[in-house]
C-alpha cells in the first residue's frame, strides 16, 4: 500500500513539475511545426518566429530546444541568441552532435540540407553578431569538428 502511494505521489509531482505553454506559444509553435524549410540569413523575420520569440519566455524557450520537432528546436535557439541568453553555449553543446538535418534555403539557389548543430553554430558566428558569445578562434575549432 505504501508504494502505490509513494508511486501516486511521485507520478503527481512529476506532472506538476512539467513546463506548460501558454496558448500563444502553443499556436506558434504549431504554426513553426509545419514549416518544411528555414531561410537562415532572415530567421528572425518569419512571421511565425517573431510569433514565438513574443509570446515566450526565456523558460520557455530553453524548453522548447528540446522539442521533438527540429523546426521548432532552431527557431527556439534563435529566439534565446536574440535575447542574448548568457548560457546559450550550453544549450548548443547539448546539441552539438545532433546529426538531424533541416532543409534550408537562402531565398534563391542555394538549397539543401543542413545539420541543425551547424545551423545553430553558424547561429553564433561572431561575425555576424553584435553579441560575442564565442571568439573566431572558438567558433572555427567548433565549425572544424561539425564539417569532419
């Protein structure tokens, strides 16, 4: 009897510990779960982006790098980069050896699939940012292993 109780207890509290969405994160998430390309240059000006990056906070978008759906894992990466989230490093090692590739486009004729983990990478070049969250010597030893 008393390790069902303990069981019951244990399950209720690992229910009541999981993250919730609130609706309009939800509909935006669903909304990036249908996208079937990313256009890495003008991430930030999807509308289903700008959806999500106003509607969630930073926990939520720190949960949604987990998400099941690859689209959705990037565009939450990219909304944590835009708020400059300091621990952003280690949400992209959690994902560095994610070998998941994602269609992506430049809006012209460069197509093809690319590795979510070199997506988020080049996410954080500090070439392209106003925000240094590596060197150029740190971001090229990290881009050297992901082209092995």
């Amino acid at each position: 009897m008393k390790r069902i109780i303990l069981s019951i207890f244990i399950i209720s509290l690992f229910i009541s510990c999981s993250h919730k969405l609130n609706s309009k994160v939800e509909e935006a998430v669903n909304k990036i779960s249908e996208e079937t390309v990313i256009y890495p240059d003008w991430e930030t000006t999807n509308e289903a982006f700008e959806n999500l990056f106003k509607a969630a906070s930073l926990e939520d978008l720190i949960y949604l790098t987990e998400n099941e759906n690859s689209f959705v894992r990037y565009y939450a990466f990219i909304g944590l980069r835009e708020k400059k989230y300091s621990k952003i490093l280690e949400i992209y090692n959690k994902h560095k050896n994610n070998t998941e590739t994602i269609y992506t486009s430049n809006g012209a004729c460069i197509q093809g699939n690319q590795k979510i983990s070199i997506l988020m990478l080049r996410a954080l070049n500090p070439e392209n940012s106003e925000y240094r969250w590596l060197t150029k010597t740190e971001y090229d030893k990290f881009y050297d292993e992901q082209v092995k």
